[in-house]
C-alpha cells in the first residue's frame, strides 16, 4: 500500500490500491494498551491499526536488507 501525506491533517495515510483481504486477524491486548490504543486512534482504528502494520513491515524490511 502506496502512503501519501494528507493535506488537512499534515499526516501519512494509506492509499489501498489493493483490495483488503476477506480473513481478518485479531489480537488480544493488555487492558493498557487497548485504552491506549483508542485514545491515540479514534474512530478509524482500523486504517490506524493498519497504517502502523505497514510502517512496522517497511521497518523489518529495509532492516534486513
């Protein structure tokens, strides 16, 4: 997924140019991290929760290359 800057916001977000998969993936978290979680993510904690999977993957990539 292509991360363009939003201009409202100043922000990177991601541009799904692929679709999303059928299969979700859960993780259950500490009591702490979840309020955490919200607080810092809002409403669309899903895009979040995604956005940071992505940078997370960018990181272990170019780590390992």
């Amino acid at each position: 997924m292509a991360r363009v800057r939003d201009e409202r916001t100043g922000k990177f977000c991601l541009v799904e140019s692929e679709p999303i998969s059928k299969k979700q993936i859960g993780v259950r978290l500490p009591l702490s991290m979840e309020e955490k979680l919200r607080q810092i993510a809002g409403k669309d904690m899903s895009a979040w929760v995604r956005e940071a999977i992505a940078e997370k993957l960018e990181r272990e990539q170019q780590a390992s290359a």
